[in-house]
C-alpha cells in the first residue's frame, strides 16, 4: 500500500471515529496531491453531509462521480445529500442509480425507502426497506423505520409477525421487545425501558425536528400557553427552569426569554447533541428522567415536560421525584395522551385500535392507563389526578388539546399545569 492510500485510510478511520477536524485535514492533504481523485472527492463530500454542508457535499461528489461514473458508494451518498437538500426527485434517481450499478447494495436500498416515505410512496418505501432488510438483516435503523410505517399504515397484524420474527434474532434488543408488548404480543411493562427510548431516540434525532413538523406538533406551544394563562408563577421571568426528557430543545427558545437558568436533562445522547446547538441551555443531563430528578440536588420554579411521560405507564415515581425538585410554589407543566371517549373541536378522541392490543373501548375505559401500538401509553384524567394526589402536586388547569396528529389523525392529550404547595401549606 503506497503512502498516499493509507493516509486516506487514516482520514476515513478518523472520520468514522467523529475526528471531522482531522478527516477534513486528511482528506484535503490528499486533495492537494491528487485533486481529481475520486475516493478523496467522495469522502470530503459525506463529510461536508455529516457537517450539514449539504451544497458543498453535492458538489464534492458530483465531481467524485465525473472523475468516475460508476462509483457505486458516491451514487448512493449523493441521493443522501440531495434528500437533506429536500430534493426529492434527484435523490430518488441517484439511489435508483446505485441500485442499478449494484443491485445488493443495501444501503442504497435503504436511503430509496427513506425517500420514498419522505414522498409519501408509503408501500414502495416498504418494499425499499424490506429489500434493505432481505440484503442486511442488522440494519436496525431500517428495522426501526420499517416497523413505524407499518403501524402508520394500519398493517398492525403485520408489524406483530415484524417485531417477533426480530425479536427472535436479536432476543436483547429493547425495541422489537417494547414493541411487541405494545401490539399486544407480550406482557406490557408499566414504563418504557431505558433501552428503548435511548435507542428510538437516538436513531430518529437527525430527522426529529423536521418529523415532527410535518405531524402539526404542538406540545412545547401548548404547554407555554398554558402556563402563562394559568397564573401558578409569582414571577413571570427570572425562573430557574427544568426541561425534562429536552430532546432537541424544542421547548428551549420558549422559555430562554422567561429563564435566568434553563437546565435539560434526557436519555439520548444524539437527542442532546441537537440541544446543544441550540446554544440556549445552561447545562445539558445525558441520565434518565427520575434517576437524574432523585439526585440532582437542584430545585427549580418551573419543570416542563412535553411528551415525556406519555413513555411512563405508572407515573407515581416520575410525580414524587418531581416534586422533590420544584421549589415551593413551583410548576410543573407536562403533556399526556388521553385515554379517554370524547371529542375536542368536535374531533372523536376514541381510541382507534382498541383491539389491536387487546382491549376493547370499555376495557380501555377502566384502565388508569394503557400502551398503545404506537408504542407510547396514554393515561385516564382520573389516574393522572389521584397520582398528583398522592404526589403532593396541586393541579391549576388540566385542559384537552391536539398534541400533533398522527395517521392524519388527532392526537389528543391533556396539558396539565400543577403546583408544589407553598412550604407554610406542606
């Protein structure tokens, strides 16, 4: 191996190994020497991708692939950096394209279903997947993806057969487990393991924000309103605030004007990693909610969570340990999906696949709360007041609303804003 091919291979192994600064010093040393080499164009590019430079990338491995045109890798890296670009069209013919030069390339199957979803092709995006999955069996991001959209498509009875057939080759995994429960295929836990949310979380950070857009999610507005209307603060700024289970700091803008500290905490490392870049947070937690809430030390006038708890089923220890962490007089805002038959703004709040996990709509009626195919739980008012009871919480306003919307669905939820008694009432 000639000098100049193994310190490419450096710059790549840096790369991979989250050195952007020593990779791009790598590759542009190799540049220098060999400007039209197409493996050093190509790297520089999904570098530039990785560093959301996604113009520059385009343009790197467009030149990689002009230097040679069959280069299979850049093909399907360009169809990446064009979909980051929200150019559909050009992203699906770039992986078709890769797919074309190597029919057994997974991962350019795998980008096609994720552009094919973002197109809304909803079945040739599982097709896509499933292709991916045939060719790559471990490709848990595509396991991931392909099991939500077949719960967005209704196909719950499928997405079952899905999640035990991956549960059985990898019987350690916490999403095919968690999900399985939630399909009503094993017992269902009373709290979503760390495993799981870690692993969901960290798998759909990158695309997070913009999800969750397309959905109308309302929770983080939802939640400010109400705490404003509510009147539970004694001081409208100046507030030491808690974000609880942050994610990317949607919540963060919101209240950075009103906070003299804003502190997040969340499972996801990927999750707050995107937080960070927000620049608005004085300190960031990678620690699980009540764990985290039952050490800290620390208590604030106001903690907020937006759809946080909807992956707790029982809520009493999450509630204490916040508690403990308010000051007296303090606020907690947070978001659940209700269980429960009604309406808002007309709109029927009826579960709508009851017995999908085995319970009907009185069964569901009588539950406190319940995990739902989507893999979240939702949770009766009644249960959610008696546990603050029993919390110490006072509640000041429980409100329904539409938290997002989901199979071009309502989501609904309650908004709940509560308050720790003064320290001369308990």
């Amino acid at each position: 191996m000639s000098g100049a091919e193994q310190r490419l291979r450096d710059a790549i192994a840096k790369h991979r190994a989250g050195d952007h600064a020593a990779a791009e010093a790598g590759y542009r040393e190799h540049l220098l020497e060999f400007p039209n080499d197409p493996s050093g164009l190509h790297f520089l590019g999904l570098l530039r991708t990785h560093q959301d430079r996604h113009e520059e990338a385009i343009k790197l491995i467009v030149a990689a692939l002009e230097a040679d045109r069959e280069y299979v890798d850049a093909w399907s890296n360009l169809s990446v950096a064009y979909f980051q670009k929200r150019d559909l069209d050009r992203a699906e013919l770039c992986a078709r394209k890769a797919i074309e030069l190597a029919p057994q390339f997974a991962n350019a199957w795998a980008n096609l279903g994720m552009i094919l979803r973002a197109r809304n092709s909803m079945e040739d995006a599982l097709v896509a997947w499933g292709r991916a999955l045939e060719l790559q069996p471990g490709m848990r991001n595509v396991a991931i993806s392909y099991g939500h959209l077949l719960y967005r498509l209704d196909r719950l009875p499928e997405a079952l057969e899905f999640y035990g057939r991956w549960q059985v080759a990898s019987p350690d995994d916490p999403i095919p487990a968690h999900m399985l429960a939630a399909l009503g295929g094993a017992e269902r836990p009373l709290r979503a393991s760390d495993g799981y949310v870690r692993a969901t979380f960290d798998d759909f950070a990158e695309c997070f924000d913009r999800n969750l857009q397309e959905l109308g999610y309302r929770a983080p507005q939802l939640l400010f309103d109400a705490v404003a209307q509510s009147g539970g603060l004694s001081q409208a700024q100046g507030l030491d605030v808690l974000d609880i289970g942050c994610g990317t700091g949607l919540c963060g803008p919101l209240w950075r004007p009103l906070a003299r500290r804003l502190v997040g905490v969340d499972l996801s490392p990927n999750m707050l990693s995107k937080a960070a870049a927000r620049a608005v947070y004085d300190q960031l937690n990678c620690a699980e909610l009540t764990q985290w809430l039952a050490t800290c030390g620390q208590q604030f006038d106001l903690g907020i969570a937006a759809d946080v708890l909807c992956y707790f089923g029982d809520l009493s220890i999450a509630l204490l340990h916040l508690k403990t962490a308010l000051l007296p007089g303090g606020c907690f805002a947070f978001s659940l999906e209700a269980l429960s038959e009604g309406s808002v703004a007309g709109v029927s709040d009826r579960p709508a696949a009851a017995a999908a996990n085995g319970l009907s709509d009185k069964a569901l009626a009588r539950e406190p709360f319940a995990l739902r195919p989507h893999g979240r739980y939702q949770h009766a008012r009644g249960y959610v007041e008696e546990t603050m009871a029993t919390a110490g919480l006072i509640p000041i306003s429980i409100a329904n609303a539409v938290l997002r919307y989901e199979r071009q669905e309502p989501v609904v939820g309650l908004v709940i804003v509560a308050k720790r008694p003064n320290a001369d009432c308990g």
